[in-house]
C-alpha cells in the first residue's frame, strides 16, 4: 500500500482528528512522509482541517 492511502486509512479508522506525528507513530512511517501524504490529501480534496494542525477525512 502506498503511504499515501496507509495514511488515510489511518484518518478514516480514528474516531477525532489527528495531528501528523500522531498517525506518523500509529503506522510507524517517518513524519515527513506523513507530512508530505497529508498535503497530497489535502490538494485532492479528501482531508480537512477542522483546528490548526489537526486534520480528518472530508465528508
């Protein structure tokens, strides 16, 4: 599975927003891997960021 779709099954699988260190630890990968995942995730419009640093699955 490519990083990008491992970190937003992590998104999808918790119950509130996350921060990226937080899903960086639960799946184990570097945070900037994690980082650089989040903002492809963001451009292609299925993540948002409901507070500063935190972000969910777009519904």
């Amino acid at each position: 599975m490519e990083t990008t779709e491992e970190v937003f099954a992590a998104f999808a699988a918790a119950e509130e927003p996350l921060k990226s260190g937080q899903v960086a630890e639960i799946l184990g990968a570097d945070k900037k891997e994690v980082d650089t995942a989040i903002k492809a995730l963001k451009a292609e419009g299925k993540l948002v960021s409901p507070k500063r640093c935190f972000y969910e699955p777009a519904e």
